[in-house]
C-alpha cells in the first residue's frame, strides 16, 4: 500500500483521538457560557490538574485506573466550585463586567505554578491501563489508549447532553441559560445551578486530562495548549451548540493532524489560518446561531 496513504490514514486516527479531547475540554466551555455568559480560561490547568492527580493516584499509590480516573474527575470538579466562588462570582456582579477574564488566568497561573511546585517541571510518563500493544487499524497501527479516548470523550460529551435534556438538574441548567429570572421565580436557585456548571466543566476538563496523558505525557506545562485549541474548538463549532463543537473538535484534530503530513513545522498555524477563513464567512461558527438585533 502507498506510504503516503498510510501515513495520511495514521494521521486520521491520531487526529480523531486528540480532536476528541479537544471536543471534551470545549463542551465545559459551552456549560459555563450558556449559564453565566462567562468562560474558564484556565481550563486547559484543569485538564493538568486531573492528569497529575490521576498519575499520583495511579502511579505512585497505585490504585486501579478507575478509581484514579474518579479521585481526578472529583477532586478538579471541586476545584470548579472554589473557581466559581473565587473568581467568577465576585466579579460578575456587575453586568458590563469582564474582570473574569482576568480572574480566570489569574487562576491558571497559580495553578501552573502550584503544579510546578508539587510535581516538577519535568514531563512524566503514565502507563496506559491498556497496555502499550498497538492494534492494526487496516494498515494503521493505533494504540489501545487511543480508541479508548474516542470512545470515552464522544461518549462523554453525548452523556452530557443527555443529562442536559433529561435529568432534573440538567434541565434547571437549561431553564437557567434560556432564562435565568424566569428561572429564579420558578424556583430555581440559580446560584446552585451555576456552581453546577461549573463543577461539570472543570470535571470533563480533568477527565480529558486523564484521558489523554498516556498517549502524551503528564506535566506541569501540559494543558495551555489544549486549552487553547479547545477554545478555538468551541468558537469554530459555534459556542453555544453542543453538537458543533464536538464536530470543532474532531475537524481541528483531524486538520493538525493531516497538516502534520504535509509539513509538521506548519501543521498548527495552517489549521488555524483555515479556521479564520470559515469564520471570516461563518462569524457565529459552523453551527452557531445568528442573532439579529433591532434597533
């Protein structure tokens, strides 16, 4: 078979498992913009936090994968609540306020630093549970962890939605982001549904932590890039559409990944230059809504 195809279905494969990532990082961003108007940019230092409290659970104390991956999934859920009282609420209060862009980097830094301070600079190795085997994919060779990421973030992201549109408290987050004074007078505490939301962002930022270290590395520096991409994931799919930005997702992991064929030096800045010509044409994103304002 043609090397190059070879090279350019590996390539595919790989992107879908870090596209997949990206997606589960973005959709704690969809959370918390459709409830507060406001975004975590400090998510990709939650998706750090989880990897290394997943390493030092996993690794060093020595406890089974999943409940490492539940310990990691808790503990940066938590972390979201003290991110909301800390440097959400206070600051919001005031509608034209913007403070918590600067609030929630200022949450990233500290975190980055604390992460240095605990577990070093240096980039660690963490076993995958499934071993380091790799599995034929037609002429592709793939790794165990990889279709695990797949499999776990999209079913993740569906998971969510489902508890959106299902689930008592999902839909109170819903009624809350549709309209959150018509949801207080229902009954709603809408201060409960945003530490919610939250909690749910930060948590999926620490499972794709998790997630994606043993196909990566986990370290201190790990998560801004992800982070980033993750954003970019959520801007290109349209920010308030679930399902657009898990495509966001895949398509900007699929794109890095193929571009990397091509040329490994360029692959990032390729992608997102084909990122600004569809929002050059598609503002709001693929699937993002267009609003029209009267004057």
């Amino acid at each position: 078979m043609d090397p190059v195809f070879i090279k350019i279905w590996q390539a595919a494969i790989s992107g879908l498992s870090i596209g997949s990532i990206y997606a589960l990082i973005a959709q704690g961003y969809y959370v918390t913009f459709i409830t507060t108007a406001t975004l975590n940019f400090g998510q990709g230092e939650f998706l750090m936090i989880g990897a290394l409290v997943g390493l030092t659970c996993y690794v060093s104390l020595g406890l089974p994968f999943p409940i490492a991956l539940v310990i990691a999934v808790t503990v940066t859920g938590l972390m979201g609540v003290v991110l909301e009282r800390v440097a959400i609420r206070p600051v919001i209060r005031h509608v034209l306020s913007h403070s918590w862009v600067l609030s929630t980097v200022a949450i990233s830094i500290i975190l980055k630093n604390a992460a240095v301070n605990l577990w070093g600079p240096e980039q660690m190795k963490f076993p995958s549970p499934l071993g380091d085997q790799v599995l034929k994919i037609g002429s592709a060779g793939i790794f165990p962890q990889e279709l695990f990421i797949v499999v776990c973030a999209v079913g993740t992201v569906l998971l969510v939605q489902l508890f959106l549109r299902k689930s008592v408290l999902g839909k109170a987050l819903m009624a809350v982001a549709n309209n959150r004074n018509a949801a207080a007078v229902v009954g709603i505490d809408v201060k409960r549904i945003v530490i919610l939301a939250f909690m749910l962002s930060s948590a999926l930022a620490g499972l794709g932590g998790i997630l994606i270290s043993p196909v990566t590395f986990a370290w201190a520096y790990m998560g801004t890039v992800p982070g980033i991409k993750a954003f970019a994931a959520a801007i290109f799919g349209g920010l308030e559409n679930p399902i657009g930005i898990l495509i966001g997702g895949l398509v900007i992991g699929l794109l890095e990944q193929l571009f990397g064929v091509i040329n490994s030096n360029l692959k990032e800045g390729i992608t997102f230059l084909f990122i600004l010509v569809i929002l050059a044409f598609r503002p709001t994103g693929l699937m993002g809504r267009r609003t029209i304002d009267k004057v």
